[in-house]
C-alpha cells in the first residue's frame, strides 16, 4: 500500500504541473468554481445566479433579475468569501455581475446512461487508489479517468 501512495503522489505531482505547464491551472480553477457554485452559494443564490467565466481572480456571474443583481452586488463579499471556502484558497478576489438567462435546475440530466455501473468493490478499490493524492481536484479527476477506465473494461467484457 505505501508504495501504491507514493506513485499516486507522483502521479498527483505529475499531473498537477502538466496542467499548470499547459496554462490549464486557472481553467481548472474555474471548473471547479462552476462544479461547487451551488455548494458554495446555497440552492437559493444557485437558482438566481450562475458563474460565466473566471479570468484571474475576478468571477463573472450572470443574475437572473435586476432585484438579485441588486442583492448579490450588496453580498459580494461574503459571495468571495464562500467561493473561497468552498475551493480552500482565495480563487476569488472580485465579482462582476451581468442580466441574463440562468439555467434551470429543474432540467433532466443530459448524460448517458451507463451500462452496467460499477459495484460496490470497484467504487472501494477506486477510492484506495486515489486515497493518497493530496490535492482535491486532481483526486477528482483521477478518480473520473479511473472509473471510467473500469467501466470500459467492465462495458467491454459485456459486449
């Protein structure tokens, strides 16, 4: 096991500067910005307003009435504040907001069915691979690219 850690603490290093390499640091940033507004925010702020972009620090929101655009303008610190919680780093420095259409929550899911879900032992083998890595997103996302390598397998063996 302490030699499965520390190949996911490389891996986790690895892959952590492959992307700020790239430039793809603060894109993964704003992904998780998006991926942890409503957690961030609440589902009431959520249902009113969404992020649109992140460049640098500065967050852009888009607000679904002039009346939120006026309450959230009032709460902008304590809207960094919570993003910033939420990301465990201060990702957030300014807010703007804009007028526009935010997505309903109410709207179906548009991912594809999977085909044969993984059990319970494959989700605990998943979690012991990825246990050691530090870092939370690229955790998530090692945790993605490995279920979804299980569930190719898995899928495959099917057909």
């Amino acid at each position: 096991m302490v030699r499965m850690r520390s190949k996911l603490d490389r891996l986790s290093h690895t892959l952590g500067s492959m992307l700020k390499a790239r430039g793809l640091g603060s894109r993964l940033s704003e992904y998780r910005v998006f991926g942890q507004w409503e957690a961030s925010v609440g589902p009431a702020i959520a249902r009113h307003a969404q992020p649109q972009a992140l460049r640098g620090k500065k967050l852009t929101l888009i607000v679904d009435s002039p009346a939120w655009m006026q309450q959230l303008s009032l709460l902008k610190p304590e809207l960094m504040e919570k993003v910033n919680r939420t990301l465990g780093k201060e990702a957030v420095t300014d807010i703007t907001l804009r007028i526009g259409e935010v997505e309903s929550h109410d709207r179906p899911s548009e991912e594809l069915p999977v085909l044969a879900p993984l059990d319970t032992k494959e989700r605990e083998k998943i979690e012991d691979y990825i246990r050691a890595i530090g870092d939370a997103d690229i955790r998530e996302s090692v945790r993605r690219v490995i279920e979804k390598d299980f569930l190719n397998r898995k899928n495959a063996r099917k057909e």
